[in-house]
C-alpha cells in the first residue's frame, strides 16, 4: 500500500475513533455497540478477485482498542443472532484463553508459536486477511498444532463507519484465505478495536461464526514494557478469562518475551490454557 493512501486510512480511522469517543459511554471492555452501519464513511472495498488481492500488501498499524457500550436497537435482532460478544469462557476449573490479534506476522508469530509448543498450549489467533494472505505458511502451522484462527477482517477497519456491503467484503475475503490456508472456515469473528454493530452481528451468525471479544487486555499495543504485559495477564488471570494479546500491528517482541515469562506462571497457578467451544451452531 503506498505511503499517502495508508496515512489516508489511517486519518480516517482517527476521525471515526474520535466521533465515537465523544458519543460513547465507558462499559465492557472490548466492547462497542452501533444501532446503525448503512452510511459509508469511505470508498467501497476493492474487489475480491485474485488481481486485487495481488495488489495487497500488509501494512502495519493498531490504534487503540474502543471501549463502551451504546443502548441496543430498539428492533429485536432474528434469532440465533447475539446481542452482544461473548466475554466469557466457560469451562471446568481454572479455565482461561489466550487469543493473539492482527496478525499473522513473520517475525513475531513464530516466536509465540515456540513458546506455546514449548509448554503443549493452544491459543486462538484471530488473523487480517491481508497479513494471512502474505503468511499462509504460518496458519498451516496453527492447523497442524491444534490452534484456533478466527476472522479479524481483512484491513482492520473500524467497521462501524463502514457500509453492509464494506462489512461483508471485510469479513467474507478474510474466512476465504483462513479456509484456504487453514484447512477450514473460521468459527470466531472478533471486531478490530471491539467496535461491534448490529450488521456485524447478523453477518457472523450468517456465515457461521460467533463473536469473541475479551475481558483482559493485555496492552501490549501500548508497548508499555515486557514487565507491564506480565502484570496484566498475571494479574487479570481468573478462570473463564479471555486475555487479548498481538502478534502482529506493530513492534511485538514485548508481547513475544511476555508470553515466555506468564505462560509458565499461568499453568504453575493451576490454569488450563485452552480453545474456545462453540455454544450453537
């Protein structure tokens, strides 16, 4: 992606982040509910034939995950459509998951996967398309250790100022590479940012897949320091937790020394590290 067209994206990003700071009210973590995505706030997607696709290069940026909580819309969803993201994993014991966005990335996604082979952990990788499409390598790896890849979009857009059919391009590209790669549709979908609408929410229970936020927040996109990330997954641990985490989106080598200090911490506490199930199909 050139340089001008990124810093366009990207000032556009800032531009939604901020409308929506002003208007949101503080809630669930992880958590941004919009009554309404029919307005488009950019261009269409491009086209998701091979010669778009090969024009794609992954581009690298994260800005902060939105939090908050607007009322619901005032019209039922259909049913078998959720409301709301799940937050919680249920399990037996000191169940908890560890869930890696953005990426995959070449550099810092293998290092995570050493360490979760090192300890016999099996973590959910919520992947961009754009980064999957470069790096179908690694989510062949993540199929043949047992890992969990979801659909995190294809550029990481804010998808509430998007339009349905921007949604679904998003959405519909990124379970293509993952099917591809992987060996198998995606069957979680989590929102870039945490920015949840009720379009999203209907597209995911269309094509499959359930809604997984978070409830611990790791903060390693601040890059704050590896002893930083440490206190936060250590001191977030209970069990039914879902830690968010990133490979990808930016320097990771914070989060990939994190994850070799708290790993052990986490299963010497007695927590069994583990997938997500699903709850209906």
């Amino acid at each position: 992606m050139q340089k001008d067209q990124l810093l366009t994206r990207r000032r556009a990003l800032l531009a939604g982040v901020a409308a929506l700071g002003a208007a949101g009210a503080a809630g669930t973590a992880g958590l941004l509910l919009s009554g309404s995505s029919d307005t488009p706030a950019r261009p269409a997607a491009p086209a998701a034939g091979p010669a778009a696709r090969s024009a794609l290069k992954p581009s690298a940026y994260r800005l902060r995950p939105l939090t908050g909580e607007a009322a619901l819309p005032a019209r039922p969803l259909p049913t078998r459509v959720r409301h709301a993201p799940i937050l919680h994993m249920s399990g037996r014991g000191n169940t908890m998951l560890l869930t890696f966005d953005d990426g995959p990335h070449p550099v810092y996604t293998p290092h995570i996967l050493d360490t979760l082979a090192r300890y016999d952990v099996r973590a959910t990788f919520f992947v961009c398309g754009e980064m999957a499409e470069w790096n179908r390598d690694l989510l062949a790896r993540m199929a043949d250790e047992g890992h969990v890849v979801g659909n995190h979009t294809w550029t990481h857009p804010l998808l509430t100022q998007l339009s349905r059919s921007e949604i679904r391009s998003e959405i519909e590209r990124t379970s293509e590479v993952i099917e591809k790669a992987y060996g198998e549709a995606p069957l979680w979908f989590r929102a870039p940012y945490g920015a949840w609408n009720r379009a999203t929410f209907q597209m995911n229970a269309e094509m499959g897949m359930e809604p997984l936020a978070w409830t611990v927040d790791s903060f390693d996109w601040t890059t704050p320091g590896t002893d930083s990330i440490v206190h936060h997954v250590e001191h977030g641990a209970a069990p039914g937790v879902v830690v968010l985490s990133h490979d990808a989106g930016g320097d990771r080598s914070q989060t990939v020394q994190a994850l070799s200090r708290y790993l052990p911490w986490l299963l010497d506490e007695g927590y069994r590290l583990t997938v997500p199930r699903r709850t209906y199909i």
